[in-house]
C-alpha cells in the first residue's frame, strides 16, 4: 500500500501544503503539520492498523 500511496503523491498537486509534513493513508491526506511527529502520532489514532505515508513538501522550488 506504501508504493499505491507514493505513486498518489507523485501525482497529485499538493502545493497547499507547502512547508509540512504530510501523512497519508489510501491515498488521502490524513494528518498534517509542521511537526512530523504529531502528524505520524495524529494518523496512527486515526487509522491504527494502518501504516502512514510520511513526507515533506518542500516551501521552496527545487532544481536539481
């Protein structure tokens, strides 16, 4: 389900959440925040058999 999610995220414009963190479970975000860890602790109450997805989206462009 880690990879579904991932794949989600890579697709799905998620600019208004610049500058946190993000969880997200069955390809929906479900916590986010400037902490990762109240955002991992926010989703694991919410969906306790689940595992989250946890990323960052960057403030900032990014040229690689």
């Amino acid at each position: 389900m880690i990879s579904s999610n991932y794949d989600w995220f890579v697709k799905t414009d998620l600019s208004k959440y610049s500058g946190k963190w993000l969880a997200i479970i069955d390809k929906e975000v479900v916590a986010s925040g400037k902490d990762a860890k109240k955002i991992i602790a926010e989703a694991k109450k919410k969906y306790p058999n689940k595992r989250p997805f946890i990323t960052k989206i960057r403030d900032k462009l990014s040229i690689l």
